[in-house]
C-alpha cells in the first residue's frame, strides 16, 4: 500500500508539474483550449469504459474464477474480455477520426466561429488513439489488482507524467511546435503505458494472448452488469461536455475551467473518493450484522469527518482563488489576467466542494443496501439541473458561471442523495452534530482571516511575476500556517479533543 500510495503521490506531483509547463507554452487563450479540447476527448472513453463501470464488472467475475477455476479459465474470461474491447474501442477510434470534426464542433460549439476549429480537429484525430491504449490498460490493470499487483498499475500513470515531461522539457523547446508535440506525446504515453501493464502481466504469468472476439454468455452477462454504471458515468461525462461546449464560447474558457478543476479536484480526489470506499465496507457489515444504529453512526462520522477536512480548503480556494492560480501556473504565455480569470471559477468551484464529497459520503449507503437505480436517478437530476443552468449562467458570468452551474448541481444531487435517506427512515443525525459541524465552520473562517491577511500582506512575493520559486514558498508558508490556526481552532472550539482528533485522523488513514 506504502508503493502505491507513493506512486500515485508521485503522479499528482509530476502531473501539476505537467500542467504548469503546458500552461507556459500554450496559455491562457485559444490554443489552450485547443489542447484541452483535444485531451479531453480521449479521457472522456476512459472514464465510460476504461474505469469505474469495467472493473466494477470485471473485477469480481475474474476473481470468482481465479479462487474457483484457477489461473487457465480465468486467464481465458480476461482474453475474451480484453479481445472484444479492443473491436469496440477500435470501432470507436475510426469512427471518432473519421467524424471528428462534427464531433469537435458539437461539443465546443464556439470553436467554428474563429480559428480553433481546424487545429482542435488536427489534434483531436492524433489523440484520439488514446482511447484504445488507455482502456486497455484499464482492462489489464484489474487483472493485475485482482492478483495482488497494485504497484505496476499505478506506476503506469507516473509514466504518463514522465513521457510528458520529457516531450515538455527536451523536444517542445526544440520543435517550438507544442500543440502537435503535445497531440502525438498523448500517443507514446498512451504505448508506453500498455507496455508497462503488459510486461507486468507477463511476468506475472498472466496468458494475454489475443483471440478472436467472441459474444457468449460471459460477455453479455458483462455487459449487463456495466449497464448502470455506464449509464451514470455516461451522464456525468455528457454534463462535462455541455459545460464545456458552452465555454468554448469565450476564448480561454475552457483552459481555465480545466485549470481551476484541476485545483478543485485535489479534496474532491483525496477525501470524498477515500471516504466513499472506507465507508462503503462499514456501513455494509453494519448491515449485515443487524446493527442499522452503528451504520447510522457510522454515516455521520463519515460525513463529520468529510466536512472537517474539506471545509477548510473550500474556504482557502474561496477566500484567495486567484492568489492560487496565480501562484501555480502565471509564466509564459499564460498570463495574469488568464490566471485571474482562472481564480474567479475556481471559487465558483470551491462553492459546490462539501456538497461533491458529502454525496460521495452518502452513495455507499445506498450501494451496502444494494440500491443502485436510486443513485443514478438522482445523478441524472443532477445532470439535468446543470444542462438547464449553465448556458444562461454563462452568459450572466461567463466561464465563471460554468462552474457556478456544476456547483448548483452537486448541491442539488447531494440533497436528492439526503432526502432520499431520511425518507427511507436511514438518515439520523447523531447528538452533537450540528453543533461540531457549526464549530468546525467557525474555525474555518478565523483560518479564513488569516490566510487572507497573509495574502494581502505578502502580496508582493506571492505575485511576483518574475519569480516562481518566491511564490511557491510563500503560498507554502501560507497553507501550513493556515492548517495551524484551523486545527488549533478546532481544539479551541471542541469540534474535537486532542486524543480525539488523533484517534479520528488514525483511525481514517489506516482505514
């Protein structure tokens, strides 16, 4: 665990790295939409087909076999899997690239009145092969995780960062030709990382010999299990791209929506998914023994916890958005007034943050109890709300209103996700909730004052426009001495004792 959490600590370095330098070549404008565009695309198969619903699926089928049936018959399900993957996702990419300039023009629809269409088309056909590489390493990497191997999987998406900084870092400042640089470095990553897993697998002795596709009663028993899970990521990914279809109408609105996500996404990633997956187990053998009480109690702190940890950070990207992103990524061609810009949706993103990592808190009560429909509903709610939302919303702020729009959705779908809960008569608060999570949002805003008076005052180094490593340091000391005053507010509220805040934060890392 030690390996892979290190891994993947290492890929979040090297992939803020990554962006900041792309944000140098490209900036804050069109070709950065450009290449977000073009990024963005192939992702957008990964996370329908690559991840979540696949492996969701895959996983315990091929796992059943391996205990039961062993290697040889399991090995055979994962080659009639991964064979007929490679056809669809093949079929697929031919008709992306073949098609890809109403595809390209359907889902950034203010690309065709200036000239972002005709490169955003070029690179999107080069990146577009992606798709096949990337799910592919997804198929591979569960068979690999259901044999005990987690660290080659990880390391895969290291290399990822590693092909780009090589491409960022040697063959850009030679070439000065980053767009199609970066389009083609989006190939060789997607090569490399098949060849780690498949190298993996071979010395693993995994037989992942090609075949034939074949639709037998395996294959379509797979296919029905991915069903809801397609279905939802399918929505989610549909969402994203009526967001982004619509900045696309204001030059620079995509680059700072992804920019400012990629910021948002750092609790979003560390502490709702983390949360959702401990507290999916416990809840679920609550249920089991009988203990619906301790499965209650268990949400809560679940949620207590959630909210203890993200509410500070919603706080810092409110109270000094831009600060941030101009600290990040200004240099080069993207430049203050994109990283301004960046800074106003950040915030606008930092808003909907409790909400987005509450309703990670609250599936897994739903999922223990084998309700899956119900969640999917309320995602499609969710989806509809921020369709219905973002274009007039966009027009009121701009790309602001973009990730204003999302924020009023995840609030919306967490409150679907609770009412549903207290109708069903699951949803209770334990005694003192209300009064931690009030003193918990207190001390959140003394450490607010306090980041912002640091900022304020430290104006000067924190942007300074000709010196990155001056503002990295200065943030640096503004973060740790936030996470001080926060932590030491919390004791001197009684949101928490120090033993019980030890005992928590313990209990939850090693979960």
């Amino acid at each position: 665990m030690f390996t892979v959490g290190g891994f993947t600590l290492l890929s979040r370095i090297l992939g803020f790295i990554r962006d900041k330098l792309i944000a140098f070549y490209l900036g804050g404008g069109g070709m950065g939409d450009v290449w977000v565009a073009a990024f963005r695309f192939p992702n957008l198969f990964r996370r329908i087909f690559g991840e979540g619903a696949f492996n969701a699926a895959f996983v315990p089928m091929y796992g059943r076999r391996l205990e039961e049936q062993g290697d040889e018959v399991a090995d055979a399900f994962a080659r009639r899997t991964l064979s007929l993957m490679f056809t669809i996702l093949m079929t697929c990419f031919v008709l992306a690239f073949i098609f890809m300039e109403p595809i390209v023009k359907l889902t950034n629809i203010g690309f065709a009145t200036d000239g972002r269409l005709e490169p955003a088309v070029m690179a999107s056909r080069i990146t577009v092969v992606y798709l096949v590489f990337i799910c592919l390493v997804a198929g591979l990497s569960g068979v690999l995780n259901t044999r005990r191997n987690f660290s080659a999987p990880a390391f895969a998406y290291v290399v990822l960062n590693i092909v780009f900084l090589i491409a960022l870092g040697v063959v850009i400042p030679k070439t000065g030709e980053p767009l199609k640089v970066l389009s083609w470095t989006v190939v060789v990553s997607g090569v490399v990382q098949l060849l780690v897993v498949v190298i993996a697998c071979i010395r693993q002795g995994v037989n992942i010999r090609p075949r034939l596709p074949v639709i037998d009663g395996d294959m379509k028993k797979l296919g029905l299990l991915m069903a809801p899970g397609l279905a939802s990521a399918g929505i989610q990914q549909i969402n994203l791209l009526v967001g982004q279809s619509v900045a696309s109408l204001q030059k620079g609105g995509i680059t700072a929506i992804y920019f400012a996500d990629r910021i948002n996404q750092l609790p979003l990633g560390l502490i709702g998914m983390a949360g959702g997956v401990v507290l999916l187990t416990e809840i679920t053998r609550n249920l089991r023994s009988g203990d619906d009480a301790g499965a209650r109690t268990c949400l809560n702190q679940g949620m207590e916890m959630s909210l203890l940890l993200c509410l500070p950070a919603m706080v810092a990207m409110l109270v000094i958005p831009r600060e941030m992103m101009f600290t990040i990524f200004e240099g080069g061609k993207f430049t203050a007034e994109a990283a301004i810009e960046a800074g106003y949706v950040l915030g606008a993103f930092a808003l909907g943050t409790p909400a987005y990592i509450l309703s990670k808190v609250l599936q897994p009560a739903y999922f223990a109890r084998e309700d899956t429909k119900t969640p999917m509903r309320f995602t499609i709610a969710s989806a509809v709300t921020n369709i219905i939302l973002v274009y007039p919303f966009f027009l009121w702020l701009g790309p602001t209103g973009c990730a204003l729009a999302t924020t009023v959705a995840g609030w919306t779908g967490f409150l679907l996700l609770w009412f549903g809960l207290r109708n069903s008569g699951f949803m209770g608060f334990i005694p003192g909730f209300f009064s931690r999570v009030t003193r918990m949002c207190l001390s959140s805003l003394i450490m607010g004052g306090v980041i912002w008076t640091m900022a304020y005052y430290g104006k000067p180094w924190l942007m300074n426009a000709d010196n990155f490593v001056l503002r990295v340091g200065t943030m640096g000391v503004i973060v740790v001495t936030g996470l001080i005053v926060y932590f030491v507010a919390v004791i001197a509220t009684r949101v928490y004792s120090i033993s019980e805040l030890k005992s928590r934060l313990g209990r939850r890392r090693r979960s």
